[in-house]
C-alpha cells in the first residue's frame, strides 16, 4: 500500500497540475482576439491597442501553479539540483518550456499598445489560438514527470550497484545454495538513502543478501520499515572469516549490524533487537500482550529448536553439497525427512485452529521460519509442506507479504 506521505504529494502534484492546467485553458479560452484590437491611425503609426484581459492574471496563475508544483516536487524527492539522470533533466526542461511559454502569453494579454511605423503594412500582434493550450499540456506533463520521479525515488528500491560475478562457491552457509549476486560496494539502499547517507544515520548489515540468516535480519528490517544499508560479505570467498569481520563477528559467519556505535550479531537476536527498538514502527512482531509475546517466544524457540536444526542439514544436503560438488548423504536426507514430517505434523495442528503460528497476527514467530522455509521450499521436498494444507495456506499467505516479496526480489530469486 502507498505510503499516506506518498499519497498526500502525489494528491497535491496532482491538484497543482490540474489547476495549472485548467487555468492555462480559462487563458486559452479568454485571450485577447484580434476583433478586440483597437487599430488607430495617425501621422503615419499605426497603434494597436490592448485591453488587459483575464488571459493576463489566468497565464501567470497558471506558471505559478506550475511552479509551486516543481518546487514541491523536487524537495520531496530530496533536493532541487543533486540527481543526475532523465527524468528530472527532462522535467526540469518541460518545466521552463510550460513556464515560458504561459508568461510570455499572460503578458501579452496585458494591456499595451504597440506602435508600427507603416499604416499600410501593420501587424497587430495577438498570441496565437493554442499558444495557452499547448502551455496547459506541457504544463501537466510536467507534473506528471515530477510525480513519477518523487514515486520513483522515494520508493521502496533497492540499488543494487553491482557486477555479477559467477562465485566458486567455496562456502559453507545454506546462504550459499543460490548462486549469489555479486554487489560491490554499499549495496542495497532504502528509502533512496544513499542520498541521504551523508545526513542520516541508517543501520549497516554485514552479509549476503542470500543467505538465510541475513535474511532474517533484512525481513525484520523490511516489515519494519527501517532503513538500512547492506555491506556485502562474499562467502564464497570466505570474506566472512577475515579479520575485520571477526571483530563484528567472532564466529566468522554473518549477520552482524552496525547501528551508529551499536554492534550485533546472531539474526534472531538483531531481528528481536529491531522489533523491540521500533515497535510502534512497521509491523509488530512482538505480540500485543504478555500471554501473546509468550506464545510469539515460544514458536520462535521452535524454529531454533526443532525446525532450523533439521531443515539447515537438509538443505546443506539438497542444495549446497551438490552444488560444491560434494555428494548428497541421501541416508541422512531419508532420516531428516521422516524427522521434518514429524515437526510438520505439530505445526499443521497449530495452523488449523490459528492462522499464523503464534495466533491471527504475522509475528516474528512467523517471521523467524521464512528464510529456512524458503530454501526448503526451493528443493525437490517442498510437497513436505505443499500437502499439509495449512501450512501450505500459510506458506502462501506469509509469502505474499510485501516485505518478503522485496526480500525475494534482492536476492534474485
Ligand atoms: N546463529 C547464527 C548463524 C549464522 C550462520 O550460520 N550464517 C551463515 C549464513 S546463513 C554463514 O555465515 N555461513 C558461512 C560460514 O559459516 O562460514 C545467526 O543466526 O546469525
């Protein structure tokens, strides 16, 4: 859903637009005609002379409204002159196209008089039919420029400055059963922070977008709408056991988030972290009570415990070892399943009666599972959840979340 900020500016680009266009077709429809010249001759001059008409205060109305218009649009969208690209090039051009063209036509229908030395060869100047018009056009094109580029920078993107490179895949991580994006480089901004870098403090997450548990820490961040940057650490080139990384991390593996002076690692403690710091932000993931934040716990402590600890070796074994070129244990996958199915079983029964898992709301109960979930569900198992129906109704339902969506989107997958 559009952000109520986002919806108020475009509802006043758009009122702006349509006034300076309504007032540029009143201009059109009032200018002065050449049956309301006066023409008088004398001594060899011909004088035309003008009445002020309405076309006068309608055309500067009109550039006024477009103007406010252009102004709004380029502070919303950060600043009046520090992007370069097409669209705010091409807008500002329109833009003093539509402004020229209505002054130069309001202040033709001033009231003046203009004097021509020939009394046979005179020409009573008058701005021509569709002048206003086309002013009016250009005008609302314009404004429809500005309004698709504030859309466009304050949206919710990711910029992913990057060259792909095909890693070797040398890792270890069920982050790494994905052939990762290369990003270099800060990687992916929200919120058009990396306008905003320079001012504006915004947390640092260390890791690879496709990896599992800096997933979580970025699903966390995502439904909570904070703004974040990502500082990629490749695992394929096993950057995460270097040493600068081990000061944020000291078992060499990722998440690890920096926020201002704060350092934390371990995802689900970064995800409780963030849930905690802006609970009124977002999505509350927390629970509403001290009874719901219990039961939010104690399925985010099933994950940990029963979930994760089954689903982390079968996807080492059904995505990550063939892909290293290792061989699967398919004894082991046999035994892992049956064990999943028994977990599943519970998680069914608690989905029949609830449709989320810690009740009628997406918590981090829910949030902590998905991005395992997500890798299980890219393997040859995934009917292990896809014939349980209420898990697979759940699956479906958590996974068409906005957040998650974007999330999917970053990774590539
Ligand atoms: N409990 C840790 C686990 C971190 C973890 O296993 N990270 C994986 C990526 S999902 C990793 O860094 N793997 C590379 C490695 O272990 O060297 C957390 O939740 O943050």
């Amino acid at each position: 859903m559009m952000e109520k900020r986002k919806v108020v500016m475009c509802g006043v680009l758009s009122l702006l637009g349509l006034l300076s266009a309504v007032t540029a077709f009143a201009a059109e429809a009032t200018r002065i005609k050449k049956s309301q010249v006066k023409v008088t001759t004398l001594d060899g001059f011909t004088r035309c002379s003008y009445n002020r008409s309405p076309a006068y205060n309608l055309g500067f109305a009109s550039a006024i409204f477009l103007m406010m218009a252009q102004i709004i649009a380029s502070v919303g969208s950060g600043c009046f002159c520090c992007r370069k690209g097409p669209a705010p090039t091409r807008s500002k051009f329109t833009f003093v196209l539509a402004f020229l063209v209505l002054l130069t036509g309001a202040s033709l229908n001033d009231e003046h008089i203009q004097e021509t030395k020939t009394a046979d060869h005179y020409l009573c100047y008058i701005v021509k039919p569709g002048v206003f018009f086309i002013g009016s056009i250009i005008s609302l094109f314009t404004v429809g420029l500005g309004i698709v580029y504030y859309l466009c920078l304050n949206s919710v993107k990711q910029n992913v400055a990057a060259a792909t490179t095909t890693p070797a895949n040398h890792g270890i991580a069920m982050g790494q059963a994905q052939i990762p994006e290369r990003v270099e480089d800060p990687v992916f901004v929200l919120e058009d922070t990396y306008m905003r870098r320079h001012n504006r403090m915004v947390v640092k997450l260390y890791g690879q977008v496709t990896a599992a548990c800096p997933q979580r820490v970025l699903l966390c961040l995502l439904e909570k709408e904070i703004e974040f940057e990502i500082i990629h650490i490749d695992l394929d080139t096993l950057e995460q056991k270097r040493p600068e990384h081990l000061l944020r991390q000291p078992f060499g593996q990722v998440p690890a988030i920096e926020d201002g002076d704060f350092k934390l690692f371990e995802s689900r403690a970064i995800a409780r972290y963030y849930a905690t710091k802006y609970a009124d932000q977002g999505t509350n993931l927390l629970g509403k009570s001290l009874e719901h934040r219990a039961i939010v716990d104690q399925w985010a402590d099933v994950e940990v415990g029963y979930f994760n600890v089954l689903v982390h070796p079968l996807v080492m074994n059904l995505v990550i070892k063939p892909r290293l070129g290792e061989e699967c244990d398919a004894v082991l996958v046999e035994e892992l399943k049956v064990k999943l199915g028994v977990v599943l079983d519970i998680y069914e029964n608690q989905l029949a009666s609830n449709r989320f898992l810690a009740g009628d709301e997406f918590t981090m109960a829910d949030l902590t599972h998905m991005p395992a979930m997500g890798y299980l569900m890219r393997t040859n198992i995934n009917r292990i959840v896809k014939d349980r129906v209420n898990m697979n109704r759940w699956w479906e339902e958590v996974t068409a979340r906005p957040a998650w969506k974007k999330l999917m989107k970053m990774a590539g997958f």
